[in-house]
C-alpha cells in the first residue's frame, strides 16, 4: 500500500514539474516590455507558484503518511488549466 502511494506521489510530482518546466519556457520568452506581455508573465509565474504549493502540498502529505485530498489536488490543477488558458486568451 505503502509502494503505491509513494508511486502515485512521485506521478504527481512529475506533472507537476512538467507543468512548471513548461511554464518556466513561457517565461523566458515573453516580450514584457508591452501591455500584454507583462499580464501573460504574471499568469505564468501564478501557475509556478501554484504547481510549487501543489507539490509542498504532495511532498508534506507523503512525509507525514496522510492521505491526499483528493479534492484539493483536483482543484490545484483546475486552478493551473484556468490560468493556462487565460494566459493564451489574452
């Protein structure tokens, strides 16, 4: 049991790199000397800090043996879906 909740917390951990990795290519090519580039770089860098909290979140829960919430992780990585398309939208 032990195992498996150790395999899936190293799951999430990787897509959440993955996310911010990806983020982290956005960052470093915008343009943030207009307007909308300067919006587009603080979307990106709240879908850093929110794939960061999600992984503290995962790496405090698996430290202390405790079940993840399944609701807040589902709603971590909304909150980064949302911010991703909004990044593009503007």
């Amino acid at each position: 049991m032990t195992s498996n909740i150790g395999q899936v917390n190293i799951r999430l951990v990787g897509l959440f790199l993955a996310i911010q990795v990806i983020s982290l290519y956005f960052l470093w090519t915008l343009n943030t000397v207009n307007e909308i580039g300067e919006g587009r770089f603080a979307i990106f860098l709240a879908v850093d800090m929110v794939s960061f909290a999600m992984i503290s979140y995962v790496y405090r829960a698996y430290k202390n043996n405790e079940q993840l919430n399944k609701g807040l992780v589902f709603g971590g990585c909304c909150m980064i879906i949302v911010l991703f398309f909004a990044s593009f939208v503007l």
